[in-house]
C-alpha cells in the first residue's frame, strides 16, 4: 500500500532544504532534474511521478507560481 507522507517542519529554510533534499535523493523525481528551470514540466512530472494527492496539484502551482510571477526568480 503507498500511504501518504507528510513532514512538519521547524521554519521555512528547514523545509526548503528538505524538499530539496528529499527530490534529489528518490529516483521516482530524477527526471524532473532534466527539465532545468521548466516549471510547467516540473508541475506536471512531480504530479505523473506521484509525488502530489490532488489531482489538480499541476495546474495549482502552475496558476501560483504565473499569478504572482513567480517565475521572474528562475532567472
């Protein structure tokens, strides 16, 4: 059975430092290393490689990420 997992975190820079930790360290997110600063093909993999309960995770970051500009941070 795949139960999900869910971590709590003691401040912000610890949990971007696991995540990040957490994505570069499980092959089922490998491939998404290849899509460079791709958001929109991040969302979608993270999403196809199971990483994400909601089914509408993709599209959600994506409308996040392009309704507060995020993206301008990639550069």
């Amino acid at each position: 059975s795949n139960a999900d997992s869910f971590k709590i975190f003691k401040s912000d820079a610890d949990c971007y430092d696991g995540h990040g930790w957490f994505l570069k360290n499980n092959k089922r997110y490998e491939k998404l290393f290849t899509f460079g600063k791709n958001y929109r093909k991040w969302a979608y993999e993270l999403k196809r490689a199971g990483y994400a309960t909601d089914k509408g995770y993709a599209q959600k970051i994506i409308r996040v990420i392009e309704t507060h500009n995020l993206h301008r941070f990639d550069k």
